[in-house]
C-alpha cells in the first residue's frame, strides 16, 4: 500500500445519521435559529443541543449572537457551518485533459488545476489524477475526491464499467486512485455530477423535481425526482440525445434525420453551417460569433438548434412534471442568440395538462464540469446513503 496516509475519514465517521441531517440542513439553506432547526428536523431542543455540541467542539458549527425569532418573539442563536473545515477535490475527465478544483464544502472554487492526457491507458490517467490532486492538496488536507467522466458509472461503482472515448471497459479506477493518492475516491457519470451539483448548490436548491439539460460536444440530461439524482437501475437514465425534433432535419452521426443531435451538438451545428451556407465558418465558436454579428445563415442554424433545445426542454417535463430544468453546457450561449425559438420549441412539444415550470439559462465554466465532481464528493461525505465511497484500505476484491 505504500506511504499513504489516510486523511480525514475518521472525523466523518464519527458523524451519526442525525448529525449529518444537520449539517446537510445547514449547508444547502444557510444559518438557521435553533429552534427552527430542531423543528424542521423533528428534533427536540435538548436533542438538538446534544447532537450539536460535538460539531461546534470541533469547529465546524459556529454560533452566531442571539437573535428574536419573529414567529414567536423569543430569542435564538442561528448556527451556521464553517465551510471550509473540510475541502475536497473534483475532477472531471475528457478526452485530452482533465481538470481539476478544490472546492469548500458549499462547493465555492478554493483552486483550480487543469492538466493534458499523454494517453489513455489507465496508469496515465490515473497518474494525472494524483498529480492533480497533489497540485491542488499538497499538505495532503483533502481526504475525499470526485471523479467524473462521461461513462457508464452507477451510484456507488468503484468501477468505470464503460467508457466510449477512454476506450476503457470495467477499470477498477477507483480502486487503482484511492492507493496511488491515499484519498477516498467517489465515481460519478459527469452529468450526474453536473446535477448534484445543482441540486444541492445551484438552481435546484430549493427544488424536489428538476431537469438538468446540458449542450456542448454532446448532450446531457440529468434528472432529481423526489430529491434524488435519477441514475436508472443500471446507470442510464437521461438519454434524451436522439429524440426526433423535425422529419425534414439534418442527418446525425447515428444516421437519424432530424433528431435533436442533429441540430444540437457543438460539431451538428459546425457541419450544419459548413455545409448548407458557408465552409468557412468551420467550428462552433465560430458560428457563435458569426451569429452575433447578425450573419442570416448562423442565426438560421441557431434558430433551428434553439428550437430543438425547447422541444428537449418539452420532452423532460412532460415525462418527470419538474418545478424547473436548468439549461447548461458549454454551447449554451446558443440560447441568446434565439430565446423565442426555445420557447416556440417547448411550445410545439408540451403537454397540454403539463405543470408551469421555471427555465434556468445558467452561464458555464469549464470547471463546472469538476465542480460537479466535488459536489459528490461532498454529498459522499454528509448523505452517504447510496454512494460508496472507495478508500485505499478496502482490499483489492471487494
Ligand atoms: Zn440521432
């Protein structure tokens, strides 16, 4: 097993079930009175005090000054979580690069750390990973890290069972990191990560019922019913790519004419203007700009993705009657090129009995990507229930 010294774990397990309501509690909503805390959670005062105790001993609860409750008039002290008792580390993986942050436990970036891909065999990819978190952790403080990628991963695999573009089939990848870092390591599907991190520290927060859709190189969906991130029984859930948008469309890679990969992805919409107006216009950054400058045929090609992106949006909410979907992905600077065609999108493809629901455009970053893997990093460490985190004394069989 080498020279690795295990972190933090022991801190975490010492946590009971109740505890860790608290903390979740605190963390997704901010500081709460006592009283309103020990109401939401069904417990009494003399309960609460008792749980609470040992977490403000070891500083990762603070009491702020006491404070009138205006229901009742009487004085209370709001505690509050000290995020940064703990950070982790996420890390998404693509097919040239990886990268890499260091996040608090409300999931604020502390630092950043992107890196190349000599190559896909497993011991390259596992050796950016450690150098990786090694940048971002040198004092060895981290004790959890989240690994995402788009690949078939269920909750709790400590195995990549596949990956498309890693070539990769039932690498025991969480295994093979958690003895070269010494670290805790959680898998997630990318996209599921994306969406755990929005449900718990972005637009779903205050959500039970919500869609993530992301556009980019591909497309994603991700799905909380019942305020849990839907993975389907054998990690699959969400695959909405190929759903026909119009009969008379362009042709996918997958030979679909109309679906909406083939007026969505960031290489349809590259190919779509190429081929129909103008070559020179020979990726999706370029198209993007040349919308923005008004070009007639870009803002075409973007009207006609734009209404695919609602007819997607339609599709979701008619099948899980979300409160929201949240649209993200690196192309979704699509969106302000032509927001009515999103909305004439969702207006073709609705059910008439569906819900009203909010749209969320959210602005994207690259390492929203990574963040999503700190996100379940840290819901590996406070809701622990379904997740499996792998840690380098687990023996190689398990
Ligand atoms: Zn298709």
């Amino acid at each position: 097993m080498g020279d690795v010294v295990r972190v933090d774990a022991s801190r975490w397990n010492a946590m009971t079930d109740s505890m860790r309501a608290i903390l979740v509690d605190l963390l997704l909503h901010g500081p709460r009175p006592r009283a309103e805390l020990a109401r939401r959670l069904s417990l009494s005062p003399a309960s609460l005090t008792k749980l609470t105790r040992p977490l403000i001993d070891r500083g990762l609860l603070v009491e702020r000054g006491r404070q009138l409750q205006p229901e009742t008039g009487r004085p209370s002290q709001p505690l509050e979580i000290l995020p940064d008792w703990q950070h982790v580390v996420g890390v998404k993986i693509n097919p040239e690069d990886l990268y890499a942050v260091r996040t608090d436990l409300r999931a604020v970036v502390r630092g950043e750390h992107d890196g190349r891909l000599a190559g896909h065999d497993v011991a390259t990819v596992v050796e950016a990973i450690a150098c990786a978190v090694e940048q971002l952790d040198p004092a060895g403080e981290v004790g959890t890290v989240g690994v995402s990628l788009a690949a078939n991963i269920r909750p709790g695999d400590s195995v990549v069972r596949a990956s498309h573009y890693l070539g990769w089939s039932q690498v025991p990848l969480a295994r093979l990191l958690a003895q070269r870092t010494g670290r805790s390591i959680v898998l997630s599907n990318d996209v599921r990560a994306l969406t755990a991190a929005q449900h718990w520290f972005g637009a779903g927060r205050q959500s039970r019922c919500f869609g993530v859709l992301t556009v980019g190189k591909g497309i994603g969906c991700g799905l909380v019913v019942n305020d849990a991130v839907v993975a389907g029984y054998d990690g699959h859930a969400g695959l909405v790519s190929h759903v026909p948008v119009h009969e008379g469309g362009p042709i996918c890679r997958r030979g679909h004419r109309g679906c909406a990969s083939a007026y969505l992805t960031s290489g349809s919409i590259a190919r779509s203007l190429a081929a129909s107006f103008d070559s020179k216009w020979s990726s999706f950054a370029e198209a993007l700009d040349a919308a923005r400058a008004g070009s007639p045929p870009a803002l075409q090609v973007f009207h006609e993705a734009c209404f695919a992106l609602g007819v997607l949006t339609a599709e979701i909410a008619n099948v899980i009657g979300p409160d929201r979907i949240v649209l993200s992905g690196e192309g979704i600077g699509m969106y302000d090129i032509a927001p009515d065609a999103v909305r004439e999108g969702i207006d073709a493809r609705i059910h008439w009995g569906a819900s009203p629901f909010d749209l969320d455009v959210e602005p994207f970053a690259f390492s929203e990507w990574a963040r999503g893997a700190a996100a379940v990093a840290i819901q590996s460490l406070l809701r622990p229930v379904g997740v499996r985190t792998i840690t380098n004394e687990i023996p190689e069989d398990s």
